[in-house]
C-alpha cells in the first residue's frame, strides 16, 4: 500500500485527480470504478477543470458506480445517479451509454445485483477503483458485518450511516434504509484501488482500517490484502497512523 500524504482537502483532491487523470492518460479506454459522498467531488473537480482545458479526454473511458440508494429514483437529487451527472458525467465527454450506475428503482435486488456483476464482467473488470472511506470502515456501503461481502447486494445500511448521511435530506427520516452496492469481493477484483480520505473526523478509522486486524467488522481493513492500493488522506486524517 502507498500512502501519499496531502496538506489540505485541495491538495488531496488534486493529488487523487492526478491519478486519475493518469489512468485515463495511459488507457483511455479504462473502466474506471467512481464514487460518491463529499469527499470525492473536489478531485472531480479537478478532472472537469482539466477536460475543459484540452488535457483530458473521457471520450473511450466506462464506468461504473459503486452504489446506489435503493427505492431513489434518477431524478431524485439525493441519487447517485444524479450527483453523478451533475459533478462529472454532464461536464465532460464521457458516453452517457458508458456509464452504469445501480438501478435503486429495480424492485427485485437480486437480478439488479446479478445483472451489475455481469455488466461489469462483460467490461472486462475494474481498472482504477476510486474509495471513500466511513466512519466505520465501510467502502462502498458494505458495512461493518460477521464475513466479508463477495459481490454485489442489498444492504441495510447501519445507524451510523443513516446518521452520518441525514445532512443530505431534510430528515434522517428521509434517508433510505436500504442500498445496492459493490461487494467486497467485487472492489479487491480492481486492478487497482485509490482511497481518499480527509479530516480529523476520519484519522481513528484510517489507523483502524489500514494499520489495524483484517475484520469484516472494519470492512476496509482488507484492502490492505490488495496488491495495488494508493492512499490519499490529508495531515489531519493521517494524524494517528503509526509512524
């Protein structure tokens, strides 16, 4: 694992971006594995601002999301879906027809789930995986549990999720309880995987996750199982790591 300490949430968003844009840069026709939350959006910044200045072209990349609330739809500002299109997908030249993102609206979760795992094998898998990271160590929305998620499900998402995610809606009531999201399995199958991090708020889970025991009960901790993971976190979320 790599870690690449930023001074600021700028610098992170700048410094993840980057290798972004090299994955892009190097295989433009990559499939890239995108994320959601508030932590991703200053590096989609970045790669808008570079689109826009000639330096990036999205025009051969797929991609595919890692989650989606169930029972949301695409019109619904709190999708991911839509905050999809409107940090990234509606700002640069990617295909609308390359990009996937979980069917919420889909009633029956397990063919949604069985048809997302085959879309993404028909890809020929995942070339960059961009990660956030919860407060309890979820990636994607696999929350804490007694075995690792191998692929893509319906989950119910824990309280400190609902909670953390209550400042997007009007109440913690509005808040779905339910998701589609990646398994495990599916995220350590990306050839690579970039985890973005920031704040204090996050520096006891980053030690946890990244320095700490291999558990379900902190499902990021097996990407230190993964043979190709950069870290991106700043100061403040690197504050507790070993050193």
């Amino acid at each position: 694992m790599r870690i690449i300490q930023a001074g600021d949430y700028n610098d992170m968003s700048r410094k993840a971006a980057a290798i972004l844009a090299a994955q892009i840069t190097l295989k433009p026709d990559c499939v890239l594995g995108l994320a959601t939350g508030s932590t991703p959006v200053g590096a989609y910044e970045k790669l808008v601002e570079w689109y826009r200045n000639g330096s990036l072209d999205f025009s051969g990349v797929s991609s595919v999301n890692l989650d989606e609330y169930r029972g949301i739809g695409k019109e619904n500002p709190q999708s991911y879906y839509y905050f999809m299109h409107q940090h990234l997908f509606d700002k640069v030249n990617i295909r609308p027809e390359n990009t996937r993102v979980p069917d919420g609206t889909e009633p029956d979760a397990e063919k949604e789930c069985r048809a997302y795992e085959e879309h993404i094998r028909s890809l020929g898998g995942i070339d960059l995986q961009l990660l956030g990271l919860g407060h309890n160590g979820h990636i994607g929305f696999n929350e804490p549990a007694a075995t690792f998620a191998k692929v893509t499900h319906c989950v119910d998402l824990a309280e400190s999720t609902i909670e953390a995610n209550k400042r997007f809606f009007a109440s913690a009531d509005e808040v779905p309880r339910q998701a589609y999201t990646m398994g495990i399995g599916t995220i350590m199958h990306a050839k690579k995987i970039l985890v973005v991090v920031s704040g204090e708020d996050k520096a006891e889970i980053v030690a946890k996750a990244f320095f700490g025991e291999v558990t379900p009960e902190v499902p990021a901790s097996i990407l230190q199982m993964h043979q190709d993971v950069t870290l991106v976190a700043d100061t403040a979320a690197l504050s507790r790591i070993p050193r």
